[in-house]
C-alpha cells in the first residue's frame, strides 16, 4: 500500500493536457433544462480512437427555463465520447468567463477552508478507524459513532477519511462518512487533491459515490471542485482512465446532469442552511 501510495504521488495517472481553447457551451443549468439522447458503443483501450465503435452519440438541446419554451427548435451540440471529462464539464455546467471555473483554476493549499485542522485531526486518524474504512465494516463504523468517535481524521500527508473511502470502500461507507458523521468533501490533502481525485482514480466506474457526493458539494458552496486541479495542475477526471471516458460522459449527459440542476436551483437555500448551523455551533 505504502509502494502504491508513493507511486501515485510520484505519477500521478493524467491523460494529455486539455485544450482551453475550445469553444464552451455558454449555457449553465441556471438558465437551461437539459433534454438528451445518447447510446454508448463498447469503449476501446485505444485511448486516443474516436472511431466510430467507441462513439457515444450525444445530443443536447437546451431551453431558457425563464421562457419555459418548447425546445423543438433550440440549438444543439454533440460531445464526442472520447471527450475529456473535465472538458465535458466546462461544456456543460461552467461558462468560459463564469466566476466558478476562475475558483477551480487558481485552487491551492493554501485555502484554510479546504486544510483539515491537521494537530486535532492527526489523533482521531487511528488504526481501528482506518481498518473500518478499509474493510467497509459499517456496522463497526456506526458502533464507533454512537460511542462518540469523531471521523474528522487525516494522516500526516493531509488525506482524510473521505479520501481513503472514496478510493477503497463502497458508497455504503462515503455515505455513512457524510450524512452520519459529518466529514468534509471539501478538503484538501498535501498536493491539493480532493477526494474527487481519489474517486477518480478507482479502477472501475463509480457513479453511484458520485451521486452521493454532488448534493454535498452545492451544499457547501463548492461545486467548482469537479474541474478543480490539484498543486501539479491535474484535475480530477485527469486521474480517471481514458478507456472509461465514455461512462463518465454518459453519465454527465444523464443522471449527473439532472443532479448538477437540482444542485444549483437548491444551493441558495442550501447556503444559508449551513451558515445558520455553522453560527450555532
């Protein structure tokens, strides 16, 4: 594990380098509701292909919400299946000049709000704890809670709890880990990663800890955190594997995108919810 984790450190598994240039969709879910149509092929491992077997046919038509128009004759745009998702995400959710996406690319460290409180923290990082997480040993876990355990833990390279179930363990135990006991999806460790970079890093596809995370993330006023890049420039679908891209779009276009409209029409609400807990505590 230690080998595995100096590996990552060291190379960490981004693709090429994104083309800013590209031209965005100006549209943000603010303003547009999101009809699609897709049907994704068998990816290859060729992770440069864009043949026509590892297409995913994606098409898009947005619609003022303020209009409340039918959409029979709004513009549309289709995304390549081998599309970057970071880029699909800039695409979709984030404008070009929108004040988010300025957040996630000049994101450091250095943001106190995103550093777990490293001498409180480093004691409630113990073994018992660890191994749970580890082991998806949820009843365990929530035994742990009721007799006052607190999982608001980091190692000494900044990774928290989160960080080490969104790389190894179930969504059972992320979701235990934010609606039980409370953790942050906002920290950072070390290098800047999220616990994004982690989910992203999995060997396989895990959507169903992304559905659990995305409320989380508008709660706290961060969803800018999905294109944001870690202290080496790499974001967090840098870290995915590029054979997996069509999942991740497909997923975007689908359920992430009607999670992304939920998130931002419930955000103010959400906001203020959270600042009037923070005051009573």
């Amino acid at each position: 594990t230690k080998q595995l984790a100096l590996s990552r450190h060291k190379h960490p598994p981004g693709n090429s380098d994104l083309n800013d240039t590209q031209s965005l969709l100006h549209k943000t879910l603010k303003t547009t509701t999101m009809k699609r149509s897709f049907a994704q092929a068998a990816p290859t491992t060729n992770s440069g292909s864009s043949s026509s077997s590892s297409q995913l046919n994606m098409r898009i038509t947005a619609c003022p919400l303020a209009k409340k128009q039918r959409c029979s004759s709004s513009p549309t745009m289709s995304l390549d299946a081998n599309t970057h998702p970071t880029e699909t995400l800039r695409q979709l959710f984030f404008k070009q000049n929108d004040s988010t996406v300025a957040a996630a690319t000049t994101a450091t460290t250095t943001n106190n709000r995103d550093k777990p409180d490293r001498v409180k923290h480093l004691q409630n990082y113990t073994m018992p704890v660890v191994n749970a997480v580890r082991n998806e040993n949820l009843e365990l876990l929530q035994q742990m809670l009721r007799e006052g355990t607190s999982f608001h833990a980091c190692n000494n390279q900044g990774e928290t709890l989160l960080h080490l179930a969104c790389r190894r363990a179930n969504a059972d135990i992320v979701r235990f880990l934010v609606d039980d006991a409370r953790v942050s999806v906002t920290a950072r460790d070390d290098v800047g990663r999220t616990v994004l970079h982690d989910l992203c890093w999995r060997p396989t596809v895990e959507t169903e800890i992304f559905e659990g995370l995305l409320p989380h993330l508008f709660r706290s006023g961060r969803p800018e955190l999905l294109i944001a890049p870690d202290v080496r420039g790499h974001t967090p679908f840098d870290y995915s594997r590029s054979h997996d891209w069509p999942q991740w779009n497909a997923f975007w276009i689908g359920r992430g995108a009607e999670l992304m409209k939920e998130g931002l029409q419930r955000q103010p609400q959400q906001q203020q919810q959270l600042q009037e807990e923070e005051e009573e505590a």
